[in-house]
C-alpha cells in the first residue's frame, strides 16, 4: 500500500498542505484516530494513495475514512474515487463534517464495528493466544499430540 502514488501528488506535496490545513471536524476525529486509540489499529491521515489523498486509512483494515462537508453532496467524482478504492480492496466509510463535530460517539462506533469485522491480517498460529495454565494443564500441552513411538 506504501509508495502507491503518482508523481503528481507526490511532487505537489498536497498531503503536507492538507494535514496543515485540516478542517475543524478532521482534526477532531484524529484526536480520537491517532496513537492506535481504536481497536490498536494504525489509522494515517492525508495519505496518499494512486491518484487520490484519503482522508484518513487504516492499511491493515483496507479502511478509508471520508469527512465530506457540503461541497460532495452528489458528487460524481466522490463516487468514482470510491469505485476505484473499493477495487484496490478498500472499503470506505464517509461522515459529514457535522456528523463528526455533532455525533462523535455514533462515529467511533460505526468505525470500531468495520473495524471489529475486518479479519486480522495476520491470524494467530494454532492455540496461539490461550492461557498457558489452559495448555499445560491439557492432557497435550503441545499443539500437536506426539505420534506414536515419539517421546517415548
């Protein structure tokens, strides 16, 4: 995901400018976004991606996130920004500014849910995670029960 951009963004460094920039409702999700403060996924703000800036994206989750104030109401190119996200495996979650400055609970929870049900990109190896009492008290604490003639 890192480094997928075009010249023109990159050269430009809109990014930049925008995380200077940020309007009142953006600055205010990522007070509650940064430092993996949901869910301890990494979200980024401003970042580039082909020929787009999301507003914010968690890499690990495919999760774009959108604050739109009243200029995308109806907008054709929103939508085809979203079609092109959603092909490169993004799913994408949109709030308007006032959404975000007036229900910022709702918000967290919509995001927490996408969050909860996207798998983890890594899943855990067998019983990895369980108690350890939980594994030596079981009558094959190993994983693998020994084959037959092994340990003996």
């Amino acid at each position: 995901m890192k480094g997928q951009t075009n010249s023109f963004v990159l050269g430009q460094q809109l990014q930049r400018d925008l995380r200077r920039n940020m309007t009142d409702a953006e600055r205010t999700l990522w007070h509650k976004l940064r430092g993996k403060q949901m869910v301890t996924h990494k979200f980024r703000r401003q970042h580039p991606y082909g020929n787009f800036i999301l507003d914010f994206v968690c890499l690990d989750a495919m999760l774009v996130i959108e604050v739109d104030g009243g200029q995308h109401a109806d907008s054709g190119k929103d939508a085809e920004r979203d079609a092109a996200l959603v092909s490169a495996g993004f799913r994408i979650l949109r709030f308007w500014n006032n959404q975000v400055l007036n229900e910022m609970d709702a918000v967290l929870e919509v995001i927490g849910r996408h969050l909860e049900t996207h798998p983890h990109p890594n899943p855990p190896l067998e019983r990895e995670g369980t108690n350890a009492r939980d594994i030596l008290d079981s009558p094959h604490p190993h994983p693998s029960p020994p084959l037959e003639g092994e340990g003996t």
